[in-house]
C-alpha cells in the first residue's frame, strides 16, 4: 500500500532559531496514516445536515469552517476510526 509517487516529503517553515539539529539521521520511512492501518472514516448525520444549511445560506464561494472529531484505534490494532461529530461554522473575522 506504500505509493511512493503520492508520498511528498514534509518540512518545516525557516526560522531564526532552530529547536533541533536539521540534518537528516538514519533511513527514510513513510509517515502516511493508511501504511500501517486501515482508516475508516464515520461521520453523523447531524454534523452534515448543519454543514449543508451553513453552506447553502452563505452567499460567499468561499467558506470557512472546521468539522471537529476524535480519531481512534480500532480494539484489534489494525484500524483507525475519524470520527466526525462536531460543526464549528468560525468566525467571520
């Protein structure tokens, strides 16, 4: 399940002051979620009917706002669950 051309390294912004040595120490490896686990993902209805009336009456194309959640490992260690249950619809400022 490893898709290397998908994989895009990550770095962080400069600064003036680093908090640790940069080099890079011993082999690369992949830090994609779906490597070791099965994600699946559960999302309640409610949240989703209030994202769509929230949209549907913003006349703006652009929107911005959060859907919270918690995200679990599954009992038997193979799997993790994202569970969204939450709409935060943000602040216009």
């Amino acid at each position: 399940r490893f898709v290397p051309k998908r994989m895009v390294p990550f770095s962080f912004p400069l600064s003036k002051c680093a908090l640790w040595d940069p080099v890079p120490m011993g082999d690369v490896i992949g830090a994609h979620i779906t490597y070791y686990r099965n994600p699946r993902l559960s999302l309640v209805e409610k949240t989703l009917r209030l994202a769509y009336r929230h949209a549907k009456q913003n006349e703006k194309k652009s929107l911005s706002c959060f859907l919270l959640g918690t995200l679990a490992v599954d009992e038997d260690g193979e799997g993790i669950t994202l569970t969204i249950d939450r709409f935060d619809p943000g602040r216009e400022v």
